[in-house]
C-alpha cells in the first residue's frame, strides 16, 4: 500500500517580520516617560490612549512607579477648601481603563488611607473645540495611577465597612489630584509663609526637647533658601 504524504504550504516568516507583527497583539508600553513630554505634541502624537508606562516623574519632580505607595488626601469641595467634600473629584472606585461610563467617584471617608501603585498608563486630553478634523492625538496626555489598598492587619470596626469595600482605586489625573490635594505630594514646593510656618513649628518642637538639634538644624537648611527667595 502506498502511503500518501500531504505536505501543507506555510509561508516562511522570518524572526524579523514576527518582531513586527507580535506588537499588534501586545498592549503598547513605556519603561518610562516625564510631565514635560506629556505636554510636548509632536512626542505625544506617536502614542496611543491606555499606553502603560513603568514609572512617571512629576511636574515636581517626584517620581511614581509601580509598587510605590501613596498616600490619598482630602476631598476637595469647590464650595471652599475649609469644607471637606462628599467624593474625590479626581479619584475613582475600581478600573476605568477601557470604560465609557461616568466614573463612581470614591468617598471622602478614604482620605488618609495608603494605596500600593499596580498600574501606571495615560490618555490624551479630550478636546473641547469645533474642528471635526481635528487629531485627537495632538492633545497632551494626562496620567492615571492605578493601585489596590494594601492587606489589613488588624481592622478597627469604626472602620470595617472602609476596609471591606473599595479595595482598588484609580487616580484619573494625577496631576490635578495633586493640585487639589486629593492625593498627597510629599515633595510639592512650600511657599514663603508655609515654609515660616513650619520653622516655627519645629523650632517649637526643639525647644520642647520634641525634636533634636541635629533635626532642626537639618529642616532649617532646607526651608532657609525659600524663605530668603534665593530657592
């Protein structure tokens, strides 16, 4: 009996051509990517919404990456600063990417709570004007952080409907949270009367043996350029 062999036809592809057919697949990503570039159009144009970056360096510098903690601060009320507000106008309940839906904004009840960074990705400004030909592409891009709240050890029952719900967050923007304060900048610049202000309060401290003099001496340093203008 003879045997039939059928061979089948494959065309031949070469590792070169896989290296630029598997990024189609892949969801596009930066290893890094600062707030100027954010801002610089002909740098933004060439990536797409939801592109995930490893690490984000701030307006002031700060630099997030995956696995940092920060540190959510307090809702802001456009009513007045001095009010607390009833939800976080820049932070979210859960995973937006990918969605259209309006957003379920999380309660003041979070401010102070630490959460651990999972995701960083951003997306382009939305743009508010009436030219139907315009490039969405050609707005700058804003940062999203995408993160979970850390284990709870030990949970106080003032607080367990707090620890149960809500376990990942997503800050829309960044920037603007920081700017209102709905996410706490541990390196934003203090101005001349705040950097006074907390002399004063840690030559008090000193004086009550609260502080050491190696620590006063340390923050004094730091705050006297600013209070001199000379920063």
């Amino acid at each position: 009996m003879k045997k039939i062999i059928i061979l089948t036809l494959l065309p031949l592809i070469s590792y070169s051509q896989i290296d630029k057919i598997l990024p189609i697949f892949s969801n596009p990503q930066l290893e890094k990517i600062v707030y100027s570039q954010t801002q610089d159009i002909d740098y933004v144009k060439n990536i797409k919404n939801n592109t995930t970056v490893e690490s984000y360096v701030t307006k002031d510098k700060h630099l997030i990456k995956v696995g940092d903690t920060i540190t959510i601060g307090t809702a802001y009320n456009k009513k007045g600063r001095n009010i607390l507000g009833d939800l976080f106008s820049t932070i979210a309940t859960g995973n937006i990417k990918g969605t259209t839906k309006e957003p379920n904004y999380l309660p003041q009840s979070y401010n102070g709570q630490k959460v651990i960074v999972e995701s960083i990705y951003v997306k382009h400004e939305k743009y508010n004007g009436y030219n139907p030909l315009y490039n969405r592409k050609e707005m700058p891009l804003y940062v999203l952080v995408y993160a979970k709240r850390p284990k709870v050890q030990n949970i106080n029952i003032k607080n367990i409907s707090t620890a149960l719900s809500h376990k990942r967050i997503t800050v829309i923007d960044i920037e603007k949270a920081f700017s209102l304060g709905e996410v706490i900048n541990h390196v934003q610049k203090l101005n001349r009367e705040e950097a006074i202000k907390k002399l004063k309060e840690a030559k008090d401290l000193y004086e009550l043996d609260l502080m050491s003099k190696s620590e006063y001496e340390k923050l004094r340093l730091e705050l006297t350029p600013i209070i001199t203008n000379k920063n």
